[in-house]
C-alpha cells in the first residue's frame, strides 16, 4: 500500500467523534448524506488540510496547516467530511460537509493507491485559485502538520479545477507550482476552498 496514513492528533479526533455523537450537531448539519445516513457512521482518512498563503518562485512555497480533515463513511462510503481547525484552546471540531471535493478526494486517493512510490497524503488548499489539491509527500515519516512541497511531491488537483488545470492529473510539485503562482499572483484572493 503505497498511502501512508498518519493518525491525526488524539483531540481532532476527539472533537469529530464529539460532533457525530451529537444529534443536534448532526441534524444541523448542511449534509443530507449524514442526515440520511442509516447505520453507524466512522470517521476515517485522517488529512492534514495546509494552505499555500504564498509561494515565490523559484523559492519555497509558504504552507501553513488549516486543520484536519476526516471522511465520514456510512457503509462502504463517505458520506460527508468533517473538519477541524486549531484553536487557542486546541483542536476544535469545525463542520461537517458534502460537495464535489468528497468524492474528489476518494478519486484522487484512490488514484494515489495504484503509484508504486509511497506516499503520505495531506492536503494543499490553495485560496487564491479557489483549489484544492490531494499532496502526495514523499517522505512518509515526516510529521505531516509541517513541511513544504518538496520537488519530486506529487500534487493531484480535485474537481473542479481552476479552468486549465486538469483535475485528477498528478504533477510534481516542480511543475505545477510555478503555474499556480504566477496565477494567484494575478487572480485577486477568492477565500480557501478548504
């Protein structure tokens, strides 16, 4: 299995399973997936949400990690996702979720899957283009709330892409980078997708 899936921080999780044992928090919830959802429902596919708040180039892209987040399954599939974001109390649950980035997101792992690199999967959240991307890291051990895209990282786009971007073809980072710079640099900020 090429994914190398890093467990989230004990109290992320702590603050989704919270929400999914809320009624209230579910009721309320924009996702009519969940609502419906029959059976138990688990959180699963820890990731790593960073945001690209700049990148020069040929200098390093700036990252910053936004939260995590948690596919909801019911069955045999995600039903909704869930966020969390880092607080000054720590780690609080966020939202739950649906729309085109979930099955987006098992798209594009499921794509990561047949690479015969090992990877960690994270996200890459980039505002200025309204994107978001699956970033496979090659280096499996590191801790995945640091880092920058190295080079040889693979960054798949999820749908829908900024118009010219392929969805759900992988880069390297090399290569896709200097492309989304020199477009967020001309697109005023739009908000972050993540």
């Amino acid at each position: 299995m090429p994914l190398h899936v890093p467990p989230a921080p004990a109290p992320a999780l702590r603050t989704i399973l919270t929400a999914l044992g809320s009624p209230t928090a579910v009721r309320e919830a924009r996702t009519p997936s969940l609502r419906a959802a029959q059976g138990p429902v688990t959180a699963e596919l820890p990731l790593a949400v960073h945001v690209l708040d700049h990148a020069t180039d040929p200098g390093p892209a700036a990252t910053r990690l936004a939260g995590w987040r948690f596919l909801i399954r019911s069955g045999d599939r995600a039903v909704a996702a869930a966020d969390t974001m880092l607080t000054a109390d720590g780690w609080a649950f966020s939202r739950f979720f649906e729309g085109p980035y979930l099955p987006s997101t098992e798209r594009a792992l499921q794509q990561a899957e047949t690479l015969q690199q090992p990877y960690q999967p994270r996200l890459l959240s980039v505002p200025g283009l309204y994107m978001l991307t699956l970033w496979l890291h090659g280096d499996i051990t590191a801790d995945p709330a640091e880092g920058l895209p190295a080079a040889d990282d693979l960054l798949i786009p999820l749908a829908p892409a900024p118009p010219g971007i392929s969805a759900h073809r992988p880069h390297r980072v090399s290569e896709l980078l200097p492309v989304l710079t020199l477009r967020a640099n001309r697109v005023p900020l739009l908000g972050s997708p993540a």
